[in-house]
C-alpha cells in the first residue's frame, strides 16, 4: 500500500530495499554513463563559466536570435554555490521538436473516418460474399484492434497516452525521449559535482534549485495554435522559453536526471480540479524528516518541482502535503 510519511523507520523486512537504495547511490561516484555527443551539439549546448559575475543571485536572459535560441540562466543551489550556464538552439531544430508534441483534432477526426469506413467495409464484404456472424464479429473485432493500436500509436508519438476516454500526458515516455536533449545541462551539473565533491543529492538539489527558481511558473494553455497540450510545455521548450507548470518543470527535471544510468524515478500525479497537481520522487535514503513515498518496496523521497517555492529535497509545500493525504489518493508514473 503507498503512504506518505515524514519519519524514517528501518524496519527489518524494508533492509533489503535500504540496501538497493544504498547500493544505487553510490553508484553515482560513476556519474554519467553517456558521453558528449562529438561534433556539434545534439539538440543544444551548455556550458559553465565559474569565473564570472553573473550579477543576481538568480536570473535568466531568454533570446530570440532569428536562426538562434539563447536561454541563460544562474541560480543558487542548496549547498550555496552559484550555477550559471548558457543553453543554445538553432531555430529550426527548436520548430521540429516543438512539432512533435501535442495531438491535433483532425488527426483523430480521420482515425475515427478510417475506423468507421473499415467497419462499414467488412459489413459490406461479409454480407455479399455469404459470411457467417462469427466470421463478421471476428473481423470487425480485428478492425477495432487496429483502430486502438493506430490510436495509440498517434497519441504516443505526440506525448500522450489514452486512459479510457482520456488523455494525459505520458509522462514516462516524455522523460525518457529528453534525456538526450538535456544532457547538455546534465553536463554542467556533474562539472559542478566534480569540482565540490557532490554527493547524490546535492545533485539532484542543483536540478531541483534550476527549475524551481531559475523557471517562471506559468500554466501553458490547455490548446495552442489548433493543438491539444494537456496543459504542458516539453521539457527543451521549459529551457529555451524559461517558464512551466508543476508537470512540464517536472518531466524537465526528470530528462536531465535521466542521464544518470542509475538514477530511479517516480512521477506523482495528484488528481484536482482543473489540472491537478505533479510532483517528483527519487530513489534515496530518506533521512529523519524526509517526506517519501514507498512504491514496490522501495522508498523514493519527494521533489517539489513547481516552484517557486526554495524546497530542498525531500520537502514539499503544505498544499501538496494535504493534497498527498486525502482518500483519493495520487497516481505513480515510473519514469526509470
């Protein structure tokens, strides 16, 4: 059973889990399994200059170039360093990857057309060439097979996954095909790790410091241009615009963790009017205080993305907090 809790109890039949939790952190001395793409890069560049003043303790300076994207950001982590790095686009690479995110209408208006048309057809077939009930249902049944893959297929292509007749953002998905894109920015944290000797956390709190401080909250609108969102911006989009809502600041933040091989994640969904509300846990050893949550054994310490709240891992908001505790409950989102 999943349950919020603020202590930590060592009880004899979670050790095990402690240990793989244990193990896992540790593993993090070998830092990034993936290495800089050679050449140019994939999707964007970062890089940290330490010598500079940057002027404010926290600030971003987002561009529009023309053929160029430019998102600079500083901030403070939780262990007081500055971090300040630049990231850069070209602009028809940030057009095609905005394109792949968001489902149009008419899209789905010619599936349901091809849906329709197919089972009319069958109909059609069956009836002129003498076949039995059986043999209909089983075509028809096979035609709305396809018609559920074909849909799937679409809205998982756009970032999306269809629960019943509803669709929402697939937020596993959606972190793992960023992790490439925000390497660049997982770079320049594991610099920063390397210089100050960081241990896991102290990583995962400079992520969390970026997107809760650096990152306006702003809740992107539910259609955009004739485009279905789910009320959610990418994760490159959250770095290039600057801004995002709890859920688009949480896959951004799950995509750069991502690039640590051994990093385990969890996506907590709080079900609300009108959007509700998402959050983030990390597999670690709570330490006395922590909020976490235990999802297959295991406990994974909460992250409050959203901002702008300063919430250091393993804190969330008193709004979250209630919203964690009522009969509803949440929904859990492995990302790895």
């Amino acid at each position: 059973m999943l349950g919020v809790r603020k202590t930590l109890l060592l009880l004899g039949p979670l050790a095990a889990a402690f240990a793989v939790a244990y193990r896992l952190g540790a593993e993090w001395n070998a830092r990034l399994e993936m290495r800089p793409v050679d050449g140019d890069l994939l999707a964007g560049q970062a890089a940290m200059d330490f010598g500079s003043d940057a002027g404010t303790q926290t600030y971003q300076r987002v561009t529009n170039l023309g053929s160029m994207r430019v998102a600079e950001y500083g901030f403070q982590n939780f262990n007081q360093d500055r971090l300040h790095f630049t990231y850069k686009i070209p602009e028809d690479q940030f057009k095609k990857y905005n394109s792949d995110y968001g489902y149009l209408p008419e899209d789905l208006a010619d599936l349901r057309a091809w849906h329709k048309t197919a089972r009319n057809g069958a109909y059609q077939y069956a009836v002129k060439n003498g076949k039995s009930q059986a043999q209909l249902d089983a075509a028809v049944a096979a035609i709305d097979k396809q018609y559920q893959d074909k849909l799937h297929n679409y809205l998982s292509s756009r970032g999306f996954v269809l629960e019943g007749d509803v669709t929402r953002i697939d937020m596993p998905s959606v972190v793992k095909r960023n992790g490439p894109y925000l390497k660049p920015i997982a770079l320049v944290l594991d610099k920063v790790a390397t210089e100050h000797n960081y241990q896991s956390m102290d990583i995962i709190g400079a992520g969390l410091s970026f997107v809760q401080t650096a990152l306006k909250y702003q809740q992107p609108d539910d259609v955009y241009k004739g485009k279905h969102t789910g009320a959610f911006i990418a994760p490159l989009t959250s770095v290039v615009l600057g801004w995002g809502n709890c859920d688009s600041k949480s896959a951004l933040l799950g995509s750069i963790l991502s690039n640590w091989a051994q990093m385990r994640m969890i996506g907590i969904f709080i079900p609300g009017n009108p959007t509700g509300h998402y959050l983030m846990g990390v597999l670690q050893i709570p330490d006395q205080g922590d909020v976490f949550v235990e999802y297959q054994g295991l406990q994974y310490v909460l992250l409050e993305p959203a901002g702008p709240a300063w919430l250091p891992p393993g804190h969330v908001g008193e709004e979250s907090m209630a919203k964690l505790n009522v009969p509803e409950g949440y929904k859990i989102d492995p990302f790895f």
